[in-house]
C-alpha cells in the first residue's frame, strides 16, 4: 500500500507543481505581453487611421470573434470600426470601416486581399480610391458604383468587391448604432425594387408589397384596383457574389417576366445575364409550380458564363420554392389529390392480400390504401415520393392499424449507380423503420435514422418520403379512428 | 570537468541526436528551411533539454521507477509549454515561423531519451553536460541541414543573397528536399568516417 501511495504522490506533486509554474509564467510573464502585442497589431493601424484617438476597446461576440473596435476619444466613444470584407477575383477583400457615431466615414483602410499585383492590388497602392468614402456619410450617401464612386480602371471587379464590404459596412452601422433605421433600409430596398418594377411593368397603376419578420415577402402589381402579378426577390450564386432577381408571375406562378436586381459578376462575361435579354427569356411562359429550372436541354446556358447562368436557375428555383411555401402550401385545394391507381394496386397484391381499397385523404400527401382480408382491415399501405438527387424515389410503407411500420419498400429510384442506388441493395436502410411509429417515433436522418454514406441526397429523399407517409397516415387514420 | 567536456563532445561529435542516431526526425525535417529556423528549433530545443535534464536528475532518486516515464513526459511537457509561451512573448516572429513544431518538441524522441539513458542515472553536472552537448548538437545539426536547403532551394543563407543569378532548386524548400538533403549529408559524414579510418571502399 505504501508504495502505491508514494507512486500516486510523486505525480501528482510533480503535475501540481508543473501547472502552477506553467500559471504563473503565463499570468505575471508572457501573457500579458501576448494579449497586449495582439491589441497592439489589431489597433496599430486604427491608430495610423485616427492618430488623435486616446485609447481603443476590441469589441467580441460570444466567441471571442471580433465584432468591431469601439475608437475613444474625451472619455467618450467617438468613432467605430468595422472590419468589412466581400469577395473580389481572388479572394475575399477584407477592408476596415471608421465613421464616427452619426456615420461620417473617417476612413477606409485595407486589411488584406490577395488580389492581382498591378491590377486589384491598387485599391492598395492606390489611396485615391479609397479616400473617395472619406467624408461620406453612411446614412444618407449613396454608394452606387460608376455614380457615387470611381472603379478604378482595370480593377473593376476589385474595386466593385470593396464597395459592396462598404455597402454592407453601411448596413451594418444602420441596424446596430441607429435606432429605428430598420423601417428606413427596407423603404430603400422597397423603392430600388419598385423603380425595376417601374420599368418593366409599365402597363400598372400601382405596385404594393408584404412584410413579414422585418424582410419583404413578395410585391404585388396592382391594375384598376386588382392584383394582376406578383413579384419575387431572390437569389443564387454567382461567380462573384450573388445573382439577384426579380421573377414576375401571374397569379397561376407562370413567370411574366424576370429583372436582374443586381449582379456582381465579371464584366462581360457573368453580366451578360444581364445585358443579354435572351437568356432570361428562355424562362418566360415556364410555371414555378411545374416546370425545373436547371440548365439542360431545354434552358441554354450563356457560354462563357457558365456558373452566373447556374446562378441565374438556381435564383429562380429559391424563387418557386418561395412561391410554393407562399401560395401553395398549406392551401390544400391547390395540392393535386392523390387518385386510386390500379398500377398501384398491382404492386400492392405482390406484398400482401388480394383486396384493397383506396382510402381518399386529401390532407396527407401520399396515396393511402387499406389491405382487406376477410372483411376486414389488416394493414394500411402508403405510397410517397420525394425528390432524390437526378429522379424520385417512390416508397411503398406499410403499418399496422395502430401505425407501426411493418415493411418499406423503394419503389423506384434513378440515382447515380454504386452511390444513390445502393439504397435498393442495402436492406439495414429500410431495415431501419420496421418497428417504429407512424405516429410517435421521429425520423431525424443523421440521429434516429442512419444515412447511407456516399447517398446522402438518395437516403435523406427516401427518409422524406416515409415522414410523407407518417403525415398522410397522420391526417387521416388517426382522425377517423378518433371520430 | 573532464566527463563534462567529454559529455559535450559526446552531444556534438560522437554521437550527434540527427547525423548518428537519428533522434528527433520530425523537427529536423520539418522546420528545416531557413537557417534562422533552425537555430531558432535548435535553441528551443537546447533549453528543453536542459531544463528537463536538471529537473530529472536532481528528482532521480525521488521518482519512482514505475511512475518515471509519466514523470518525465510531465516535466518535458512543462518545458515545452514554456518555451511556447515565452517564444510567443519575446520572439513572435520565430513563434509563427516554428508554429506547430513548437508544442511537438514534447514528442522529440531525442529528449525522453536523454531523460531517460542520461539525467535519470547520473549526477546533475554530467546531466547538464550532456544536455548542452546533445542539444549543440541538435542546433548544429539542424541548422546545417536548413543552411544546405536554404542555399539550394532560394539561394540565400540567413535571409541574405549569397547565389545572385542563381536558378533556385525549389523542391529543396518542399518536404521531399528535407528527405534529399539529409540523405546527401548522411552519406557525406559516413564518407568522411569511411576515409579517415583508411579504408576507401565500403
């Protein structure tokens, strides 16, 4: 026993020791010079930018990340730096922004970018560019490029970069050291939209608009008094930044017409999206509730701007998914009503008895089919599909009359071979369900239901079929039975 | 004062950690691009050794051998925490040059093995000897190697311009170069000790 107790004492005097002249050096000796030579280097160049300031406080979130410097000047907080940052052509372009507290910008200084020596690098060699926002004022200046500001030649897409982080700067002083600027930022949004809308629609009398959480929902175009179109912001990404626009629909969802609100791609290339009509186009006529709206066969890319035209579908796409949560959603008329299919029956008499009937539930969004046997019903069947990574997976689950799952079959799937359909092959996947509750259990993929690794997409389609499922049963079994 | 200076020696000549027994590959590979980088690993490394040398053998008899290897991982690992900081507070520009390999210096082999071959079985001043000579050593040996791949991958040596018109052979300043040099070096001393012991083939 003694010598257990003297091994256990010698280490742990040993690692008491240890950590307290650890604690001590970094207390009384090194850390205070490592904290100090940080704030030195992070204020060293506010102090080049307000050389008159008395001291400087680094302001952190709760991470520790910082938010933005708080300038001292006669005991009182005089200015405010913000680090702005947006991407340039190669890089982000990290910027830093003073103004004082009523939003005049001091100075605007670069931190770092990693942009082209002899072009993008002159919005650092090149102080004219930057000093071009001294003494604008946050607030009421407009920053608009080309306008307000001078691009430096040859350094478009730089110089483009660096205003957009003072933009953004701008919003950001607006939102966190002025009160009540929240109505005013979306007054500007909603007069720059209504001026595309202007132009476009010139045939309306009037253009009105939705506000829901402090963001602006959809705008309506208005004739004679009726809402004839409606109007979406959304937005994608492009090579540079994002590819706003503006889809007209009527009121079926079937695109009028589509705006660019703004664009940030290379100069011509990426804003051909814009200057080059037949690309948007190509979208008119199509539904947001039918039609997809990927680049392929039948919507031509522009070539050479591959990734803004990406950009462009993907926009429309937030755009009709937008639309479908607004409009269609939660309205159940509009939901196309599952029919009793004698396809679906045919699949059906391959699983489990001969008779089966089909159960109208319009609230759910799968087709439900009870299995009959001796006049009675054993099992319920439930067909649903989602949308997988190139095709639908359809699945067939069934359940007791009670909801817990007694198969799920994968009907169908086209996804990418050896990845996407392994799910057809790899029985644990539906293995997983057999047992649980339509009606208790969750299907959280990734914590109660494992993924197939490699399939993501495919397994987290087919998950959200079965929470179809789940739903449909839902709605309708357990409300009859309660009835 | 004779072992001392023969323990020195020992840590230079005879038994160099890098070109004899290849302890502490890691830092002598990794760090090993600029000259200065090298005294500056090799420095670290010299103070580790020292400071866990004297602590292990004055604590020699008071460690139980069960408990010893923990022990000493312990006393190196406070020195090497140490040095980080310190080196963080007063060099910041060789702390960022060294970075990671800085706290690494905790896994060099070559220091548990001086813990535990030297300073667990002799006297402090032997103890203190050998760690001054292995870790002279270590630095000459290190910055050896980085000097040779600083000349041929930038053609400088401690940052300054020795080779003008030089065309640099950049993979000396890539991980495969570190390999290279050693290799070439390797071969050159075990050249030198071939020859002088007059034998002239192998």
């Amino acid at each position: 026993m003694p010598k257990a107790i003297r091994l256990v004492g010698v280490l742990t005097i040993i690692c008491v020791v240890s950590a307290l002249s650890l604690s001590y050096v970094f207390n009384e000796i090194a850390g205070p010079i490592i904290d100090e030579r940080e704030k030195e280097a992070a204020v060293g160049m506010l102090r080049d930018l307000v050389p008159d300031a008395d001291d400087f406080e680094i302001v952190t979130d709760d991470n520790d990340r910082i938010i933005y410097y708080e300038i001292i000047k006669g005991g009182r907080v005089a200015y405010v730096a913000i680090p702005i940052e947006s991407s340039g052509f190669g890089g982000p372009v990290r910027l830093i922004l003073v103004a004082d507290m009523d939003g005049n910008i001091e100075a605007v200084s670069v931190l770092n970018h990693s942009e082209t020596p002899g072009y993008g690098d002159r919005i650092e060699t090149e102080p004219e560019f930057l000093e071009q926002y001294i003494s604008k004022n946050l607030i009421e200046s407009s920053f608009t490029m080309g306008t307000d500001i001078t691009a430096l030649a040859g350094a478009t897409v730089t110089s483009d970069a660096a205003n957009r982080a003072v933009q953004r700067g701008a919003e950001y002083f607006m939102l966190n050291f002025m009160e009540g600027m929240e109505d005013e930022l979306l007054e500007r949004e909603r007069e720059e939209i209504f001026a595309i809308l202007n132009e476009v629609r010139p045939d309306a009398d009037e253009f009105g608009y939705e506000i829901e959480g402090g963001q602006h929902l959809y705008y309506t175009i208005m004739k004679e008094g009726n809402v004839v179109s409606y109007a979406l912001v959304s937005e994608g990404r492009g090579l540079n930044g994002p590819v706003q626009l503006l889809t007209i629909v009527d009121e079926d969802g079937v695109i009028e017409e589509i705006a660019v609100v703004s664009i940030v791609d290379t100069p011509g290339y990426g804003d051909r999206v814009e200057t080059e009509p037949e690309f948007l186009d190509q979208f008119k006529g199509m539904s947001l509730t039918d039609d997809r709206f990927e680049i392929d066969d039948t919507i031509d890319k522009i070539v050479g701007a591959t990734i803004t035209s990406m950009g462009a579908a993907e926009s429309i796409r937030n755009a009709a998914s937008k639309w479908i949560e607004l409009f269609i959603e939660g309205s159940a008329a509009a939901k196309p009503s599952e029919e009793d299919d004698p396809d679906k029956i045919a699949i059906l008499r391959e699983y489990f008895s001969e008779e089966y009937t089909f159960e109208n539930c319009p609230a759910g969004s799968g087709a439900l089919y009870a299995a009959i046997l001796d006049n009675e019903v054993r099992t319920y069947a439930i067909f649903s599909s989602k949308r997988g990574l190139q095709s639908d997976i359809e699945v067939l689950l069934f359940a007791d009359l009670t909801g817990i799952i007694k198969n799920v079959v994968i009907l169908s799937q086209n996804d990418t071979p050896s990845y996407g359909d392994r799910i057809l092959e790899e029985d644990w996947f539906t293995d997983q369900y057999i047992g649980k509750s339509l009606n208790e259990s969750v299907f959280n993929p990734g914590d109660d239901i494992d993924v197939l690794s490699g399939a993501t997409v495919t397994s987290t389609a087919a998950n959200d079929a079965v929470i179809a499922s789940a739903d449909t049963f839902k709605s309708c079994i357990q409300k009859g039975a309660g009835q | 004062m004779e072992n001392f200076l023969k323990d020195i020696k020992n840590g230079i000549i005879t038994e160099n950690p890098v070109f004899v027994m290849l302890l502490g590959m890691c830092p002598a590979l990794g760090i090993t691009t600029t000259a200065i980088n090298g005294i500056g690993m090799g420095l670290a490394t010299t103070f580790v050794l020292l400071g866990s040398n004297i602590v292990i053998s004055l604590l020699r008899k008071v460690i139980p051998n069960e408990v010893r290897i923990p022990s000493f991982i312990v006393i190196i690992a406070t020195f090497v925490t140490l040095v980080d900081m310190l080196m963080n507070a007063f060099f910041p520009g060789l702390h960022d040059a060294l970075g990671v390999f800085i706290p690494l210096i905790v896994v060099n082999c070559l220091i548990l093995q001086r813990a535990e071959a030297m300073a667990s079985k002799n006297s402090l001043g032997r103890a203190v000897g050998d760690a001054l000579g292995m870790g002279l050593g270590f630095t000459l040996a290190i910055t050896s190697l980085a000097a040779f791949r600083e000349i041929l991958g930038n053609g400088t040596i401690f940052e300054f311009t020795i080779l003008p018109n030089f065309i640099p052979l950049r993979v000396m300043t890539q991980s495969s170069g570190a390999f290279i040099a050693l290799g070439l070096m390797l071969a050159f001393i075990k050249w030198v000790e071939i020859t002088k012991k007059g034998g002239s083939r192998a």
